[in-house]
C-alpha cells in the first residue's frame, strides 16, 4: 500500500530491472536464434542448443518463470554438451560425503521425528527502520541481526542431513514396506561373455560400482501403493516401482514379470532368485563360490565375480553382462545380514 509521503530519490548511473516476470530478449532480433512467439527462447532440453552452432540457453530465459535449482541443471546440461562439442572431458568435482555412525543416524531420525522451532534472528521494531545509520559503513539500518554464536550452532544442529542419510521412503511408508540394509561398497570390472560357434567365450569386461553402503529395498507384500514414498521422495522417484522388489510368498513372485526377488534360506545355504523380462535367474554361494544360472548359462564364480567355469545352456546373440548377477549378490548379501528378520516360505 503506497504510504503518502514516504517518496525519496536516489541517484544513480545505470537501473537493472530483475523482478523475474518475463526476459527481455528483444536483442536477439534477427539472430540465428530460435524463440517461442516473441516470449522465450527455443532450446533443445539435451544440450540446452538454441539455434545457432554455438549458443547455448537456459534457466527463465527457456522455461518462463521458474527455479533457480531448474535454471543450475541448464547450465550443466549445457556444460556438458559444450564439453562434448569441443571433445573435453566433462567431470564434475568429486565430492566427500561424510560418514555418519550408527549413533548419530539414530539422533537424525529422532530429530525427524520432531518438529524443532527455528532459531530467528532478532528484528528492528519498524518504527525504529526509517532513515539511515551514520554509525555503519553503510549507512543503513540493520533490519535483521545476525545470529550470535550460541544460536547459529543450534540452528546448524537441526539440520537432517540429508544429503548423506535419506530414507525418507522408509519413514513415510505406513505399511513398513521400504527397508533400509547396508552393503559394502563395489568397484569391479565384470567380465562379460559371448557365445562362440556353440561355446562361451570371456569377449570383454565392464566396469560395475556402487558407491552408498545405504540402499533400499521394497517389500512387495507390505505395499498397498498409497503413493507416500512417491510423494516425498525427494529425488522424484517412486520407490516402491523403482527400488528392488522383495516378495516374502513364492507364487506372488512367479507372477512378476519384472524387478522381482525372492530370497530362499535354509539351514545350509541362502539364494536369490530374479525376474527380468518374464525370465529367472538364480544366485546361490557354495564353498566360498557364487553359482549363477538362467536360461542361457550356468557359472561358477569366485566372490569377486572372475569366472571359473561356464556352461552354455542356449545360445545367443550379443554380449552377456554379468552386472545382472553382481546386483542380486548385493542384494543377497545385503539382506540376509541387515534384514534377516524378514520372514520367508520355508524359513
């Protein structure tokens, strides 16, 4: 509401109008680039390619109004692709996560587990914010104060690290059907395989990694697909289609045509089982060995995954990945150390 009075001036040399309600893109009149009725730019959303060989665009400019976050992922598309074009490698800086221990990811889902006030900084009274501070280098009025160091230690403390310690699919889900278990980090280069006038021949390698000790797991019997994990997984996925699907009853998981487990366990041995495209495949450990087996072949392999024998059951064209395998190992492994509990036909 406009105050009577309240006018003043200020001098200066040039004005930048950024109130983020539309680009001005008058100044690419007659360019090779290609815009969307006068309004925004026109850009391919691979690469961020807008016309010409080499300009590239992003962020409000194509989208229309939109987030700063939407406007970072432009640019690095576009990074990437100018990378591309000149033939240098893209990278992105590596990043050390820290390690929380087991203590301190149960203090962070008890603080997720409340809500804690905010510790704000205090405000001028408004009827002290008019005019200027000759005392500040400035001469403006402080409206709001920073923080002292007492309450900015117990602000950064409410924070829930997020970055190293999701499972927010675990804590939304009502029915207990996302788990989380831990496996030991992976970096290996798999052998891959070929089928050779009727016999199997090791015809490459390729490399295989999984850099969290914290994955997720998703009890199909559990689930009634409310969509909770869907609608706070702040990754845009949807866990309980996405994340491994465990199935406790073996005739539900017969009737899987994808993305289905089945872990087996007795007194003498654990296995898993998979379904993939409508077909299975089984992975069982034996004398310090994993057994591998589907409808093509049949290996034994040492725990590193190099091959010690094969067997061709059928034959195929194309190169056979053993990353398939090495998943339901880490699956395997993972679930009968961190989710033994789950209960299983025949356990």
């Amino acid at each position: 509401m406009p105050i009577e009075g309240s006018e003043f001036q200020i001098e200066a040399d040039s004005i930048i109008v950024a109130i983020g309600q539309r680009p001005d893109i008058s100044f690419l009149d007659g360019s090779t680039v290609t815009l969307r009725g006068d309004v925004t730019i026109a850009a391919s959303p691979e690469t961020g390619l807008a016309g010409g060989e080499r300009v590239y665009a992003g962020g409000d400019a194509v989208r229309g109004p939109a987030t700063i976050v939407e406007a970072c992922a432009d640019g690095r598309r576009a990074a990437e692709a100018i990378c591309q074009q000149l033939g240098v490698p893209f990278e992105q800086p590596s990043v050390q996560l820290p390690v929380i221990s087991n203590e301190e990811i149960a203090q962070v889902k008890r603080a997720r587990a409340r809500k804690s006030a905010q510790h704000e900084a205090a405000m001028l009274p408004p009827d002290q914010r008019g005019g200027f501070d000759p005392s500040t280098s400035s001469g403006h009025r402080l409206v709001e104060a920073t923080l002292t160091e007492e309450a900015a230690l117990a602000e950064a403390a409410r924070c829930l690290q997020c970055s190293t310690l999701c499972d927010k699919c675990v804590e939304v889900c009502p029915n207990r059907a996302n788990y989380a278990f831990l496996v030991t980090p992976v970096n290996l280069t798999l052998p891959t395989v070929s089928c050779r006038q009727g016999k199997l021949a090791v015809t490459g390698g390729e490399i295989f990694q999984i850099e969290q000790p914290r994955q997720i797991i998703h009890v199909d019997d559990f689930c009634n697909e409310c969509g909770n994990c869907e609608t706070f997984c702040v990754h845009e996925g949807k866990p309980y289609q996405d994340k491994p699907r465990l199935f406790l009853r073996e005739r539900d998981f017969e009737l899987e045509e994808n993305n289905a487990f089945y872990v087996e366990k007795d007194a003498k041995e654990w296995a898993i089982r998979r379904r993939e495209g409508g077909k299975e495949a089984r992975l069982s450990m034996a004398d310090g060995d994993v057994i591998f087996e589907n409808d093509l072949l049949k290996m034994r392999l040492s725990p590193d995954f190099q091959i010690k024998t094969m067997e061709l059951k059928e034959e195929f064209e194309g190169a056979f990945s053993l990353a398939e395998a090495m998943e339901m190992a880490v699956i395997l492994k993972g679930v009968s150390t961190s989710l033994s509990f789950l209960p299983s036909e025949g356990a």
